[in-house]
C-alpha cells in the first residue's frame, strides 16, 4: 500500500461519527416488545447496562460503527507494517563493506613479563 492508500484509511475512519464497545442483546420479550441490554468488557470487567427501546437502533449503530473502526485500524497497521518491512529489507540489500584501514606500522606484541 503506498500513501494514497494509507490517507484513504485514515479517511474513512474519520468519517465514523458514532462507536460504541459490546454487543446488544434482548433480555427479553414483554407486552410492548424486547428489553435489550448492552454487555461490554470495560476496566476489565463485564459491565451490562439497560438501553431503552426507543435507543436500541441508535446503539447498534455505534456498535457497527467500531467494528468498522476496528476493522480499518487493522488495514492501516497492516499497511505501514508491509511498509515498514519493505523499507528494512531494501536497506538490508545495499550493504556497505567498510575497508579496515590498514597501518604502516606493524603491530607490536605486548609480552606477557
């Protein structure tokens, strides 16, 4: 991926106005219709809370909005990944051989006395 690709990425998680971690579930069914709840690991934890009706499509929303989220900040990485190991194996292919200077004066023995 060159750079356009990468601006492209970074464009469309831009775009992503509503997020939200966890999955939304129906607790279950009245007279009126589902109760949901949303379950997410927070702090470490399983944290649930309520979400009324009338807010359920809204939070599934934001859900799908970062999984998308998720789902573009692995191509990006994966991107300047591959860039990064294509820029270390062309250095790695230009080797440089540094000629070790040689003195005129031969090298003289320290005794062990």
């Amino acid at each position: 991926m060159n750079s356009t690709d990468t601006a492209r990425l970074l464009a469309q998680i831009a775009q992503i106005q509503r997020m939200e971690r966890g999955k939304l579930t129906v607790m279950r069914q009245g007279p009126e219709g589902p109760y949901y709840k949303l379950q997410a690991w927070e702090n470490g934890s399983n944290i649930s809370r309520y979400v009324a009706r009338d807010e359920a499509a809204a939070v599934q929303e934001a859900i799908d909005g970062f999984q998308q989220f998720e789902a573009l900040i692995a191509q990006y990485a994966q991107a300047v990944i591959n860039q990064t190991r294509a820029e270390l194996a062309a250095r790695s292919k230009k080797k440089h051989y540094h000629l070790r200077r040689r003195s005129a004066w031969p090298k003289t023995r320290r005794s062990d006395n």
